[in-house]
C-alpha cells in the first residue's frame, strides 16, 4: 500500500496511482446514495492527507462500466458531494475521466455531470485508456495552472 489510503467494498475500488498521479475509483453493482457518500469522504481524506495540495493528483477517472443500477437518491447525493468538494479544493485544473459501456450508464453519468459545475473538465469516455488521454491532454492544455 502507498502513502495514501485506498477504499475497498463490495461496491467501490478506489486507490491513487501514486505513479501516473491518477485518482482510480472503479464502481460495481448498485450505485446508491451510501457508496456515493462513502467515495466523496473518501476523497475528502486523501485530500487532508494531502495537505489541500489536490495537484498531487493530476486527474481521476470513475469506472461505470460494471455499474448495473443507481439509485433513485444518487443523483442528490452527487450533486451536494460535489458541491461540497469543490467548496473545500480548487478543481478547476482537475480532469474528471468517466468511463461507460452501456447507454444506460452513459446517460446517467452525462445527467450527473449536469448537476455539477465545470463540464469542460470531465468527460465521458469508453475506456480506461481513453480516460488517461483526456487527462493528459487536458494538463497540457492548462499546464501554466497545475504544477506538474
């Protein structure tokens, strides 16, 4: 295990590639509201551990692709989650990669991007090496801003 901590259940896979500088949430089964609460206060402890430093992570990416169901609470948990969050760090130069197989997790995902600001920064992708391009093309779009 690296210096950061990582979130294992039975719904979420979440560690940071302390190697490439990315931030790896991989989602399973039934997204409810819990699993979504239990990955933003996650992510708000690796941000303390970070000492508010969020440029330690260059960008993440959220898979969805082994997503089977959300429930009907997820979409208000995210949108607070995200407000919170972006309360507390600076995000604007973070990338957000989200990676979808289905056109049922395709949908939601692009609704829950709605329900937050800054969708230049987030994506929709297809796959995990997708997901790592955008975020390298988005750091050399704003490298001035992130300290790589």
């Amino acid at each position: 295990m690296g210096q950061y901590e990582e979130l294992h259940t039975s719904n979420i896979d979440g560690f940071f590639d302390e190697k490439a500088r990315i931030l790896r949430i991989t989602y399973r089964g039934m997204v409810t509201a819990q699993v979504t609460r239990d990955v933003y206060a996650w992510i708000g402890r690796l941000i303390v551990a970070a000492h508010g430093n969020v440029n330690i992570a260059l960008g993440s990416i959220y898979d969805f692709r082994d997503v089977t169901q959300f429930d009907s609470l997820t979409l208000s948990t995210t949108q607070r989650g995200s407000q919170t969050l972006n309360r507390e760090a600076e995000l604007r130069y973070h990338p957000v990669a989200l990676v979808v197989k289905t056109p049922f997790q395709r949908e939601y995902v692009r609704l829950t991007m709605k329900v937050s600001p800054q969708e230049d920064r987030k994506k929709i992708v297809e796959s995990v090496e997708d997901a790592e391009k955008f975020i390298a093309e988005f750091c050399e779009k704003y490298r001035e801003f992130i300290s790589i």
